[in-house]
C-alpha cells in the first residue's frame, strides 16, 4: 500500500510541475501588463526557465522523464498495471499523459521553451535589490 501511496504522490508532484510551467508563463505574460511585481522575481523567474528548458532537453536527447520512471516503479512494486491505480491516480494520468508521435513532443517543449525565453525580454526579471528600488 506505501508504494501506492508513493506512486500517487509523485505522480502530484509530477502534475504540480506541469502546471508550475504552464501557469508560469501564462501569469508572466498577464503580469507584465498587469504590473505585478512578483513576476519579475528572478528567482521565481529562473527556477520556471531552468524547468522548461529541462523538459525541452529531455525531449531532444528521448530521455524518459525520471518522475515518470520513479512512478512506474512505484506503481510495478505496489502491484499495480501501469497507470491503472485508484481514482487520483486513473484521472491524473489521464490529464499529463496523452499519445502522440515523439516529434509533436519536441516541438511543442521547444516552442514553449521560446516563449519563456521571449517572456524574459517581454517581462523582465529583476533582482531583488532592483525589486525594492521600483517599490519605493
């Protein structure tokens, strides 16, 4: 039952990291217009680039997503099917993991990685320090 519970928490935390990306972008992009400081935070801003460009890489070089990995593994040990576990488990699946050609993968992590990249010249982040000046 643990690895199942495993299983279940790191496919969360796989489903936490998509949306962290996707959401990154999209609140960066209404942000800048919107005048929400905290989206040019360089860290925030950062950690989301370094995320993405991670994905985009794994998708170049065919490498399997280690969360991935770590899940099935979880999920072989508990006894389960592959990606046919309890209700979280089931729905969750379904969101984050769909069928398509390798290629339509590549493109679509490359294209997302550009757009984080123009939403660094779009948006800028700043420094901390930088941050405090333009509030006072």
């Amino acid at each position: 039952m643990i690895y199942q519970y495993l299983a279940n928490t790191v496919l969360i935390l796989h489903v936490a990291i998509v949306l962290f990306i996707i959401l990154g972008l999209v609140l960066t992009l209404a942000g800048g217009p919107l005048k929400w400081q905290w989206v040019r935070n360089f860290y925030f801003r950062a950690v989301h680039l370094a995320g993405i460009a991670y994905i985009a890489a794994e998708a170049w070089l065919g490498i399997i997503c280690p969360l991935t990995t770590l899940e099935l593994w979880l999920r072989e040990r508990a006894g389960q099917a592959v990606y046919e576990g309890d209700f979280i488990a089931y729905w969750l699946n379904k969101i984050l993991f769909y069928q398509a050609p390798p290629v339509v993968f590549i493109v679509a992590y490359s294209i997302f990685g550009l757009l984080v990249v123009l939403s660094w010249v779009l948006v800028p982040p700043r420094r901390a320090r930088a941050q405090q000046a333009a509030r006072t």
